[in-house]
C-alpha cells in the first residue's frame, strides 16, 4: 500500500514523502494516528501541486534575500554614537542598535540575523555580515560617527 507521510515517522520518512508499506501497518497504524494519508490519484495530485507552490515561494524569499544584498552592499549605514578621546565609544555599537538604524531606514532585519564578532568600541568603518537566508550572506559597512 502506497502512503504519504503526513508527519515524520522515525523508520519510513519525512512528511511529505511517499513511501510503500504493508497494508496492515498502514490501515492500522499510520492512517489512525494522522501519520499518513492514502495515496491516492487525487492526493498525489494535491502533494505535487503544494510542493509547487512551495518550491515557488522558496525561489521568491531567496529573490527578495539576494535583492536586500544588493541594496545593503551599496550603502553604508550611519550610526551617530557619543565618543570621547581618541574615537573611543562611551558603550558600544551592538548588533540591536544596528538592527534599529535599519529599521530607522526602512529594513527590517531580525537583530540574531546580525553576525558581530564583538561589539563594535570604536569610531569609524565596520564590516559587518548579516544572515538574509539559508544561502544568502550581505556585508554591510557600518560607519560609526560621532554624534
């Protein structure tokens, strides 16, 4: 009997797969529990259509991802900061406050997404990398001034 995979199950596959059990097993076991659906003419159709759509959204988030890229490799971002002798900073320039000076220009980036080594201490140009997708990192030249 031909089943697809609702959830993961341990020893046969991952949801969404389509596998061939024993027909006990899948009557009894599976499909009761929500594990699996029959795989029928018509859902098969159904699981074909829903990986479409999702292979269609995975291509536009990585669009969107390398688009942000483009856009945050071409202009440095300003942070205005108080400092005191030597370009020191009185504090320091964190991957939160970065988050909010890209908020403050129309991007919203989640502030985990931002990858500092460590914080930044001192006046002047920084690289900094940000995580925009599974496939996509953009390095954005943070220019720390004083304020």
């Amino acid at each position: 009997m031909k089943v697809i995979l609702l959830k993961d199950v341990k020893s046969l596959g991952k949801a969404g797969q389509v596998v061939d059990v024993a027909d006990g097993h899948g009557r009894n076991y599976l499909i009761p529990r929500g594990l699996a659906k029959e795989a029928t003419q018509g859902s098969l159709n159904d699981l074909k259509h829903k990986k479409e759509v999702e292979k269609k959204k995975a291509n536009q988030e990585l669009q969107a991802a390398e688009d942000l890229k483009v856009k945050f490799e071409k202009k440095p971002l300003e942070i205005k900061v108080k400092a005191g002798e030597a370009g020191r900073l009185f504090g320091s320039v964190t991957s939160a406050d970065i988050a909010d000076a890209l908020k403050k220009n129309g991007y919203k980036v989640d502030k985990r997404k931002i990858e500092l080594k460590e914080n930044i201490k001192e006046l002047g140009v920084h690289q900094v990398s940000i995580k925009l997708h599974r496939d996509v990192t953009a390095t954005l030249k943070v220019r720390v001034i004083e304020a």
